[in-house]
C-alpha cells in the first residue's frame, strides 16, 4: 500500500513539473527578435546612403503671411464751398508737398465780401477814434466844471458800444477772409497725387472729390496671423522691436489688434516700412516673415533625414563601424527644407536618402555627403 501511494506522489510531481514547464514563458522574444533582425541586417548586403553632419547656426523663428500693401494715410481732397474751377496746378500721379497749391477756385464775390468786411472795420475803427477824441475833450471840461457829469457817461457808453462794434466788424472780417481762402485748395500733405477727374470750368462742391494725396513712404503692410501665434508675436513685441520683411524690403512691426476674428481664427496686425525706393505700391500683395524669436545654436539638418513613426521620431546616423543605428531626436522648429532638432551630439553622419531600406545594425555604404 505504501508503495503505491509513494508512486502515485512520483507520478503526480512528475505531471506538475511537465505542465509547469509547458506554462513557463520561453526566453524574452523582443530581444530574439532585436538579435535576428540585427544578425539578419548585418548579414545582408550594405545599403547605399547620403548622409550630412548638422549644422550649428542660429535659426530665426518665423512667421508667415501674405500682407496687402496699404498707405500709412490718404486724403480725399474737397472743395469746402461750390463755385467753378479756374485752374488745376497738379498732375496725375505727380508727388505734392505740404500746403502745396492744387486747385484754385472762382472767388471773385468772396473776395468782394472780404473787401466789404475790410471797409466796415475802418468805418468802427473811425467811429471809435472819434469817440475817443470826444470823450477826452468831455473829461477835461468835466474837470474844469464846465460839463455836467451825465455827458461824460453818455459818452463813455458810446465809446464801449462802438469798441464791442470794432471787435465784431474784425471777427467779421476774418470769417470772411476764411471763406475766401477756400477757393484755392493746397495739399493736405505731401504724397502722391491720384486720379483727377475734373478740370476747369467744372463746379466744385464739397459733395465731390477733386483728387487723393496718398503718402506712400513710410507705408504699411497689413496681413493676418493665426490665433495660434499671437502669445509669440506679443511676447516678442515685450523684448523691443519686432521685424518683418515684405518681399525683400525690412520694416517693423507697429500694431496688433485688439481682438481675434472668432470666425476666421486669426488677428490683424500691421508692420511699416522705409519706402523711399518704391518697392511697396497701395494695394500689392506680398509675402510677409515675422521673426519672433531666434534659437541661439542650434542643430540644424535637413527635414528630410527625420522619420516618425507612431513609436517616436528618430533619425539614422552611421556608426564607425559602418553600421546604422537609431538614435531619438525632437524637432523644435521646421523651416523650409531644414529643422532645428535636439537629442544629437553634433558630429553624427546623419542618413538622409536610403533610411527606408535601413535597419539598426545594417551595413551601409556612404555614397556622397551634403551640408545643411
């Protein structure tokens, strides 16, 4: 009896230790695998590459934008009364100084009203002189008791009636001579004369345009920015002043609005720029770049060399022993075909055409080389 159910332990310990070392997981498989991948890559044939050494520079953070050129100011020019035009003194598309003569208006009854206004205040400046006269001789007879104090009163209000008379004649006078002067219209500013659709002998009013004086240099750029950018544009407008280029003329950033479209999802800003040389024309569309910042040294290669996967981004570099390997990169800022990245050295001979054939431990040949 005792040796059976010794054989019945044996057997029970021997069906336990199968069964356990049936469950038993084999050796770790990710590292088989990493091992067969690698012994099967190196054991293949080399595959040909370019590679590149990064580039330390600094690397300007950019915005960009398409902007419409627009004036820094324009002026409608107006007639301020109705009467006929004598004489245009500009030209289409000519440039007028400040306060230069542009339109000269019919003001012959204004200046007869003028004249009139003058010849009223000579007549109260002659009554007042006489007054005064008058009321000094009153005076000297009062004193003498030749004069009866009334007189002098009455006199006296003559003279302070007829002086308030010979301030209304001159304000007169001047209005008048306001009014003549609008007949002949100079230039609000200096800029550039537009369009002009009338001539002499045409009437002028203040209902219709004469002409547009457009002050082209400086000149303004406005163009919309993403939502997305505004803390960077804001942030770098705090550190001093923010540059733009138009095409290849520099200017600055001079204004943010004070909102975002919610329906666009963008905010309006403007940059002015020097325009001596006529570069920017009202109106032109151009391709702005707003420099918000700059990384100072940073590891720059081609865009190209950078794979990402859903595992992570990365790129090839090739090894002294002429193998590839995989090493993590982060890419901080893109820009045209380059990218500032961290995560590498700086000497690595990093892969950039080739890398979809590569595996990490594969041979390569390095067939040409290229810069960033």
């Amino acid at each position: 009896m005792r040796r059976v159910i010794g054989l019945c332990v044996i057997a029970a310990a021997v069906s336990l230790a199968g069964a356990w070392l049936r469950a038993a997981p084999p050796a770790p498989a990710a590292a088989k695998v990493a091992a067969t991948a690698a012994a099967t890559a190196a054991a293949g044939p080399p595959v040909l590459v370019a590679t590149v050494t990064p580039v330390r520079r600094d690397v300007p953070i950019e915005l960009h934008a398409s902007g419409t050129v627009t004036p820094a100011s324009a002026v409608v020019v107006h007639a301020r009364v109705t009467s006929r035009i004598v004489r245009v003194h500009v030209a289409e598309g000519g440039f007028v100084r400040a306060g230069q003569l542009m339109f000269t208006l019919d003001g012959r009854a204004a200046q007869a009203a003028a004249a009139a206004a003058r010849a009223r205040v000579l007549r109260a400046e002659a009554v007042v002189a006489d007054l005064e006269r008058r009321h000094g001789r009153a005076a000297e007879l009062l004193a003498s008791r030749f004069l009866a104090a009334g007189a002098v009163d009455t006199l006296q209000g003559e003279l302070a009636a007829a002086r308030a008379q010979l301030l209304a004649e001159r304000a007169a006078l001047q209005g008048a001579l306001v009014d003549a002067g609008h007949h002949t219209i100079q230039a609000p500013m200096a800029g550039r004369v537009g369009a002009i659709d009338v001539h002499p002998g045409a009437l002028a009013g203040p209902d219709r345009p004469l002409a547009t004086v457009t002050r082209l240099d400086p000149i303004d750029v406005a163009f919309a920015l993403p939502e997305s950018a505004v803390a960077d544009v804001l942030a770098a407008q705090r550190q001093g002043t923010v540059a733009v280029q138009a095409g290849a003329v520099p200017g600055m950033l001079r204004f943010v609005d004070s909102r975002v479209d919610p329906q666009a999802g963008a905010i309006l800003v403007k940059a002015r720029f020097d325009n001596r040389a006529g570069a920017l024309w009202p109106g032109q569309y151009v391709a702005t770049r707003v420099t918000v910042g700059v990384l100072r040294d940073a590891l720059v290669i081609p865009y190209a060399a950078v794979v990402t996967r859903a595992d992570g981004t990365f790129v090839y570099v090739v090894q002294a022993d002429g193998t590839a390997a995989r090493l993590p990169v982060r890419a901080v800022h893109a820009f045209g075909a380059s990218v500032a990245i961290t995560g590498l050295a700086g000497a690595e001979r990093v892969v950039t055409e080739g890398k979809q054939q590569l595996r990490p431990g594969a041979r390569v040949t390095v067939v040409e080389g290229g810069a960033t």
